[in-house]
C-alpha cells in the first residue's frame, strides 16, 4: 500500500481526523452549472458533490479533511462569484468518508473520473452523457477526438465505481477500455509536475535531517501534512544518489535535549549581526535546504526572520547554520529560534505540494527589451516585497522572486489577466532556497557543541525588546527570538490548474 494510501485511510477516519471534510457552497445562481462550480475548485480529489438547486447551494465532500480546509481558505479569501453572484462557503455536517469508497481508492486509485478508450468515430460528448447519466449525476464529458478516448466526470467516486465495475459487461462495451482517470480538480500540469518534484524532495531532504538528529519526527509527519511522506529513510539527490541528513554535515543532537524539543514545529529561524550592506537577496543566497514561505528582513536592527514551509526544514537549516556558521559580507550571523509560527495553512500546504513557491517563472517572453527587470519588479511589486528578479534573455524567460509565498500566489491569479502579459507564460519557479545545502567538512569543531548550542535564551520581541522567560531576560544576539508570523489563508491554490484532463 502506498504511503499516500495509508494516510488517506487514517487522515479520513481515524483518530486525528478533521473536524470536517465537507464545504458548503451558497448562494448558486439558480442557471449555473455543476460544471462552472467545479471549476473553481482547485483542490481534489473530490468524493462527493451534492446540488440542492431548491436551495441555491451545494456540498462538496473531500476525500481528506485537510484538502477540504484548504479549499474553504482559498474560497474564503478570494471571494469567489458565479454568473455576478458572490459565493458564500461554510462548513457541512462532518461525515466519515465511506469504507468502499477508501478502499477502491486505496486498490484501484478510484476518483469520480471515468476514462473511456477505444472509441467509435462517431461517438459525441451528448451521446455519452446521454448514454451514461443513467448511472448517476454527470459533471463534465470530454473527448479527445485524435485519441478518440474520453474522460467522464461524475458527481461523486460511487457512481465512477459502478460504471467501472458495470460498463465493460455490456453490449458495445467490452472491447473498449474502461478504467479511472484523474479528477479535473486534482489535475497537476506537467509544467508544475517538475516543481512539485522539487518540493517534496525538499520536504524529504528535511524529514530525513530531522530524523538524524534525532527527533521524533512523527510530531510533524501528520496525515493531510505537507512533509508527511510516509518515511523518514532519506532522499535521493538528482544525481540518485541516496542521501540522508549527514548531507547537512550534523549528528543526533536532540536526545535529552528538552530545549530543542520545545522547538519542534517551529518554522520560523532567526538570524542576526546582518551587515548594513546585506540584502534580502544576499540572505536568500545563503539559505539552503527547504522551501520558504516567508523572509522578512528589518535592516535598521540588523535582523531577519525566516519562516520555512516545513517545520523539518527549518530544524535542520538551524543546526547546519549554528555548526557550520553563516557569513555573509564577512560577518558570521547568529542564529535563533523566532516567536512559534505554528502550522502551516491547509491552502499554502496544498499550493506547495502541487509545486508552488514564492517564485514565479514567466516565459515566452517576445522582446526582453520591454519585459525588462525593472518592469517586471515594478509590476509585480504591486503583489508585495519582491526580494529578486533574473532575466534570462537567452531563453526568453525571467524569474520573480517575492519574499511571501502568499504574494506570489496572488501574482499569478493576477498577472494572467493584465492585458501586458496575455502573450507569455506565467506558472510557479523552483525556489532556490529549497536545494540541498552545500556540503560542510565532517570533522568541524563546532560539531560537538551542537546540543548546548540548542539550549534556550528568553525570547525576544522582533523590534528586539526584552522579554521574559523562565525569570530570565536575554538580547537578541543571544539566539531565541519572535519575528511576525502571522499565518493566513492563501490567496490562491494549484498553480495552472486547469480544466485539463490527461
């Protein structure tokens, strides 16, 4: 059984299952579609959709709980509107998803998507739906003529399953192939498919740190989690090498370290002594080894705080910068905790396992001359701080890095509709910061001191005034500080996501 599997299992109806995995869905125009509705679902899979046009509404059950979270978040913020009317979301009454319905997704990788090949020429999208609404509610039917394969959507994975199970015994069908495709709503591009490689080895290459160093790492390893994979026995690098968290030049350092364990699902590091001359560029340059959600760097105090998407990512970013030191401009930064960021936001999470960053590519650029740096800095700052752009004018490309991931997923919603860049392309880059960190000598003397190095110092406010911890007081260069981490809802969700269907 997959890991993903066992996760939906226990994510679905076991002890730590959400308080919910239903969404309500208000105010539908009496002439809208199931269709238009569902396509402004970017989250999936979807198990279940119920329509109650009486009531102008419908409920949309995830297959997990955390998928539905983040759909409640990405619609609550964005404030979605069909045909003018501005949709109102809520919760349903929770429900435990049905034992057939997890079982053939865990045997058969069941959806409510039904792939159909080996059709007739002259079979239609009307005579299919036709054909086919006897089984249950129809979302969406699309063929691909060149192919002549087709892809039926139904309202929920029971009705998808009765046509799988049903259809290849009937007359005219069983020389056709009947099986289950992808929900639409779950649909990853393959242009997002390589990012979203490149997040989950991160989230991996964290995981495997956190292991070697000791910590539980099933405190962070929850079911619907970004990072939860399913194993902690390492990575492997592009190379296909297997890696494991010696890459980060660091051994156990947690055993009987209570310090270190009050830490654990922190994502926010602290770094301080920056140099006048530092920028945010500079800082991001020398951060390695997970994806991050947020930078904020507060040059008049010399300080930064870096939140990491994965509270694994940033425990072994602040092991390897307390070992091995970080320099920048000749000066070696201290290192510390920032205030307790708490979890990640169930739409940030979903956004970054598809493959999102705070980066975003935009390419088929026609004439760099007019898309300059400058421009595009200029354009999209208007989403918030952007920490640096690259123009590759060789390939006809340019990346924008912002300093929020949140920014970034407002940027794209935004940018495909500004009327100057409808003739490029813009889709999520990889987020350098989420590469493996550059190898560090196995024998530093710093290694031994790793543990005490844990051990806490008062908190210190962001502005760095004084607090109290434990009747103790400490400035910040001492290490434990608390930088703004304030988590909301992301404006946005799966990056590209389209109504394609593979």
């Amino acid at each position: 059984m997959l890991a993903s599997q066992q996760s939906l299992l226990q994510g679905a109806n076991g002890p730590n299952a959400p308080a919910g995995r239903t969404v309500y869905v208000g105010n539908l125009p009496a002439d809208a579609s199931v269709d238009e509705l569902l396509s402004l679902v970017k989250f999936g899979p979807i198990e279940n959709v119920r329509v109650l046009p009486e009531k102008n509404c419908a409920f949309i059950s995830f297959l997990e709980g955390a998928t539905a979270a983040a759909f409640h978040a990405d619609a609550s913020v964005k404030k979605f509107t069909l045909h003018s009317n501005e949709l109102k979301i809520g919760w349903g009454k929770p429900s435990p998803c049905p034992a057939q319905v997890i079982l053939a997704v865990q045997q058969h990788q069941a959806t409510r998507n039904v792939y159909l090949g080996s059709l007739d020429d002259d079979t239609t999208e009307e005579s299919l739906r036709d054909d086919l609404s006897r089984f249950g509610p129809i979302d969406q039917v699309k063929i691909v003529r060149d192919k002549n394969i087709g892809f039926v959507h139904f309202l929920s994975i029971n009705t998808a399953m009765k046509v799988v199970t049903t259809l290849p015994t009937e007359e005219g069908w069983q020389n056709k192939r009947v099986n289950y495709g992808k929900d639409r709503c779950a649909y990853i591009p393959k242009s997002q498919q390589q990012n979203q490689a490149h997040n989950h080895q991160a989230a991996a290459m964290g995981l495997a740190a956190a292991a070697s160093l000791g910590y539980p790492t099933a405190l962070t390893a929850l079911p619907g989690q970004f990072g939860a994979f399913g194993t902690n026995q390492g990575f492997v690098d592009e190379s296909g090498r297997p890696q494991t968290g010696a890459a980060f030049g660091i051994g156990p350092a947690a055993t009987n370290n209570t310090a270190a364990l009050s830490q654990m699902g922190n994502r926010t590091v602290y770094l301080g002594n920056i140099h006048s001359e530092t920028t945010t560029e500079d800082i991001c340059n020398h951060i390695r080894g997970g994806i991050l959600q947020n930078i904020r760097f507060i040059p008049e105090k010399h300080i930064a705080f870096v939140t990491f998407v994965d509270p694994n990512a940033a425990l072994a970013f602040f092991h390897l910068a307390s070992y091995s030191g970080v320099m920048i401009h000749n000066r070696r930064l201290k290192i510390g905790w920032g205030k307790h960021s708490g979890p990640l936001s169930p739409a940030i999470a979903m956004a970054v396992q598809a493959g999102g960053s705070r980066n975003v590519y935009v390419g088929n650029i026609d004439n760099p001359d007019v898309l300059t740096e400058e421009k595009l800095r200029r354009d999209f700052g208007d989403f918030g701080e952007v920490e640096q752009v690259n123009s590759l004018r060789e390939k006809n490309c340019a990346f924008v890095n912002f300093c929020n991931i949140q920014n970034a997923i407002k940027a794209i919603e935004a940018m495909k509709n500004h009327g100057e860049y409808q003739s490029v392309k813009i889709a999520y880059g990889k987020d350098r910061c989420g590469n493996p960190p550059r190898s560090v000598p196995q024998n530093h003397p710093r290694k031994a001191s790793i543990a005490k190095q844990s051990s806490p110092s008062p908190n210190v406010e962001g502005d760095g005034t004084q607090t109290q911890e434990n009747g103790a007081g400490a400035s910040a260069e001492e290490g434990h500080t608390s930088g703004d981490a304030d988590e909301r809802a992301a404006a946005g969700a799966v990056a590209g996501a389209d109504d394609s269907v593979e």
